[in-house]
C-alpha cells in the first residue's frame, strides 16, 4: 500500500490540520473520528495515531479537487487543492518527526 500524496490523493483519504492541545497544528493525509470519539490520523508517510478527544481542539479539512481525464472506471484523480498545502505535504512526507504529534501519552 502507497503513502498518502497530495497530488494524488485515494477517494477516501481526507487531509485536515488538526489542533492538538499542547502541541499545536498538525498537518495529516486524513482525520477521521472514531465510534470511540477518537480521532485516527494517517500521517503523510503513511504512519498512523489516535488522539484521545480532550487533546483536539479543532479540526479544519482541507478543501480537495479532481483533475485530469477519467480513467477505465471513470474516476479522476484527486488532490489537496491549494499548492502551498500540497508542497507542504511532500515536505512532510519527508521530514515525519516534525510533522507528528506526541500522542503516545494518553
């Protein structure tokens, strides 16, 4: 399974900056909520956490757009809308303990 892209972005993958107390922002692929009110967050190199509800401030996603030609199934390609986030993200996908959270305390 590949990392998450910005540029290229699965149809279920929902990039967000989450507001983490103590921590600050933290810029992920996808945020979800879990059952538990947890949030579950993949990384952009394709590391993963949960961050227990009294530690999230907010969550703000990033608007998404598709491009380019339909494929065989009729899908188009999916990516973070803004450059500046995008660029962001593949600085990220680099650098991930900058990136990351300090979540394992909880």
């Amino acid at each position: 399974m590949r990392d998450p892209d910005p540029a290229n972005l699965r149809q279920n993958e929902r990039p967000a900056v989450v507001d983490v107390t103590e921590q600050g922002q933290v810029y992920v692929a996808t945020a979800k909520v879990q059952d538990t009110g947890w949030l579950w967050l993949k990384y952009w190199d394709g590391g993963q956490a949960k961050i227990p509800p009294h530690r999230v401030r907010a969550v703000e996603y990033l608007e998404t757009e598709v491009y380019g030609e339909p494929d065989a199934n009729g899908f188009q390609d999916k990516r973070v809308s803004d450059a500046d986030w995008r660029q962001r993200a593949q600085a990220m996908a680099g650098d991930v303990e900058a990136a990351k959270a300090v979540l394992g305390d909880d």
